[in-house]
C-alpha cells in the first residue's frame, strides 16, 4: 500500500472518537414497545404476509404464477388460500387504488347488490361505500372506515357464485386460524398483506395495494365477508358478530 | 475492532424469525462502526447516537427485506447513514465536522506515542489538517476508506454512492492530499 494510505490508515487509529454509546438496550426496548399488531406489521411485513386478492373473471387460472411450491390450502366459498414458500414480490402502492369499483352512497349499494348488504353495526355507517359489479363474480360492496388513501378498516362483501373469486397467497409464517362467525366457517389471517387483483374486464391490475392489517373472512348465507383492520382477532369476531 | 462473528447469517436468520436476543447480538456487533460512520455524516456525537438507534429500529422492521446469506454491515451502515443525512439535513448543519487526534495536545507538550506509529505525531497532525480541509466529499471517503476502515462496498453503501464513484473520489482525493503534503512526502 503507498506511503499516504498507511499513513492514513495509522491517522485513523489516532482519533479522538466521541464515546460509544450502548445502543442495545434502546433498541430492543423501542422494538418490544411498538404496539403488537404493529410489530407483527413491521416484523413478518408486508411482502410476507399476505399476498394476491383477485376478483373476478376464472381467477384461479388467471392471476400471476405462483412460484415454489404450495404447501397448503384453505377454503371457503368464493376464496382459496394458499400458503406457498415464497410471495411474488411487488411494488406498493398507498390507496386502495381502482380494486373496490365506483364510490356510490350506501343506497346506491344496496339498489344495485345481488344480496342483501349488510353494516358491521360495531363499525357503524361506512365513510366512503364503493360497488364493483363484477362478473362472473357477482357484485361486491366495499365500506371503508377512514379514508381510501388511509383506510383504518375495510369491509367487503360479495356473492359467492363461482368457487374462486378471491384468490389469496400466504407465506409459511403467516398466521392463518379457522375460526366460527355465527355458527359459520371463517378465516382469521394475522398479517400485513398485499392484493393484486382482476379488474372487471379480466385483466390483472398490476398495482399492489398495502392494506391496513390483519383480516378476517367468513361465509355468510350464499355471501363471503371480508374485513380488514390493524385490530386483534377478538375485536374482528366481534365486528363481524354486529354485521346484520 | 469489531469482527463480522462467524454465526452471522444465523443471527440474522433468527432475528428475522423474531428473535429479540438475536437481534441485540447484531445491535452489539454492529453498533461501533455505525455510531462513528453516523457521526462522520451527522457531525454531532448526539445526533449519531439518535441516527444509529433510529437505524436499527428501523433495521428490524426491514429485516424482511434483507437477502439471507449476504453480508450485513453494509446493510446496515446504509440504513444509519440515511438517518445521520436526514438528521443533519434537519439541523441545517454547513461547517463540516472537524477530526481530531487523542494525541492533540498543546504544542511544546510531547504527545504520548502509541506503540509503532507509521508516522510521527507532527506528521499526523498535518495530515489530519489537510483531511479536514478537503471538501465534505472528499473528506468523507477518506474517512470511510482509511478512519473506518470500510470495504469499498460498504462505503457506497454508507454514503449513497455508486462503487465507482467512490473509486474515482477516492483517487481524486488522495491526489489532493498528496498535493497539500507535498509531493515528496507521500509520492
């Protein structure tokens, strides 16, 4: 090595440094202190967790390959899960984008619903309500709490005409529990997730959506229910018990 | 001097499973050369102590993100080295941090020699003088490169900057060195 470049390298030894401080500590207490779901958001994270909601036209046949193998599935009317090795990775997008369909007030929804729509009373009346009349799928009816830029929770319903509407991926270490709402089967995902999606044309939208939190899906009648909050799994059975 | 510890890749692999204790072992190894390449890019020792706390937070939520298997000091020095540009970004910081020697004493006082020096006390504090008077981009490659003792790699990492421009200021700052100490001294 030339002269300089020892000679700096001997400099550097020599340096007045400013104390070290012990960072450890702190770390792991701000780490410990950030609210559970919020860890598990952080943690696990949002490419692992949950990945593709595809509505609409075959979704099975039609959304992205799945890479490596799939090591399990769940089912209910209208939804498959499938836990697989490895998520597809994708781009993140804030908002909610072009997936929930037209903005329509709640009687609008209800006119133009194949089904009876239903309110989590425990969420009351939906700041923005949007309807997406999709086929073969049947039609869907969206309530977001919050904003659609900044949803604090979702609610979805739709009809279960086909056996896959909804199409989701969940990695290896997603939590993924059966649960009973109403005597009825239902799913509750822990996890911050991503959706792609089918748009009413049968095109996969390439945009990913990151979505607020953890989700819990159940049947309800010939319907499928889907909400989604940054809450506990006792907070979502008992919104989805007040949905009438 | 910190070492990469061999169990690296486990540490990493457990922390990203959500081991805590895992984690504060990363925290502990890693914690020297990020506090002092934030203090280099932050220019105060109380904001590099708050860019490399906020870094690892912030490291554990991202560890999804990092690839098994590769190394993760750069990673790591990358994440703290953003926060320490944010925060002297915010603080408005110009006049850029000043280096100096434990040896620095006042003149006529013999500094006490450290066992095999490469140069002598005087010669070290004109170079260091010269150091700090290169400008911010200068200064800072060197002091990534020689003080750190970082891998090319990891300086561009730390300081945002492709690994060939990294070569090429190195090289363009070594010959203003050379320039300022004269060129007999270091040819």
């Amino acid at each position: 090595m030339p002269e300089l470049e020892l000679a700096l390298r001997d400099l550097g030894g020599s340096l007045d440094w400013p104390g070290q401080p012990e960072l450890e500590q702190n770390v792991l207490r701000r780490i410990r202190e950030a609210p559970a779901s919020r860890r598990l958001v952080s943690r696990r994270a949002i490419v692992i967790a949950l990945a593709v909601l595809a509505v609409a036209v075959g979704a099975l046949f039609a959304v992205p390959q799945t890479r490596g193998a799939i090591l399990e599935f769940f089912h209910l009317r209208g939804v498959t899960i499938q836990r697989v090795e490895e998520l597809p990775t994708v781009p993140v997008q804030t908002g909610l984008g072009t997936f929930l369909g037209d903005q329509v007030t709640l009687e609008q929804a209800r006119r133009q619903a194949d089904f009876d729509v239903v309110v989590p009373g425990a969420l009351g009346e939906p700041d923005e309500v949007y309807f997406q009349a999709g086929p073969p799928a049947g039609s869907m009816v969206s309530f977001i709490y919050g904003t659609s830029d900044d949803p604090r929770a979702l609610f979805t319903q739709f009809a279960g005409r086909v056996d896959e509407i909804i199409f989701k991926k969940v990695a290896p270490d997603t939590k993924v529990e059966a649960v009973t709402v109403d005597g009825q089967p239902g799913y509750w995902l822990e996890g911050a997730h991503f959706f792609s999606y089918l748009d009413r044309h049968g095109d996969i939208q390439s945009e990913q959506v990151r979505l607020v939190g953890n989700v819990l899906l159940w049947e309800r009648g010939t319907r499928t229910l889907r909400l989604e909050a940054d809450i506990s799994k006792e907070e979502a059975l008992r919104i989805a018990a007040s949905a009438d | 001097m910190e070492g990469r510890p061999l169990e690296e890749t486990e540490l990493v692999e457990r922390a990203k499973q959500g081991d805590e204790a895992a984690y504060g072992d990363l925290v502990q190894a890693y914690q020297g050369i990020a506090f002092r390449t934030a203090y280099l890019i932050a220019g105060s020792a109380a904001d590099a102590e708050d860019a490399a706390q906020e870094g690892f937070v912030k490291a554990w939520s991202a560890l999804h993100r990092f690839r098994t298997g590769s190394p993760f000091r750069p990673w790591i020095l990358q994440i703290v080295a953003n926060e320490a540009r944010n925060r002297r970004r915010a603080a408005g910081r110009r006049a850029h941090l000043t280096l100096r020697t434990v040896a620095a004493t006042p003149s006529g006082e013999a500094a006490p020699s450290p066992e095999a020096t490469a140069i002598g006390a005087e010669q070290r504090e004109e170079l260091l003088a010269a150091v700090n008077e290169l400008r911010e981009e200068y200064r800072l490659v060197i002091a990534c490169r020689y003080f750190l003792e970082l891998s090319e790699e990891e300086t561009a990492a730390a300081l945002g900057w492709r690994r060939g421009t990294v070569k090429s200021r190195l090289s363009r700052a070594l010959g203003r060195l050379r320039e300022r100490m004269g060129e007999e001294s270091y040819a």
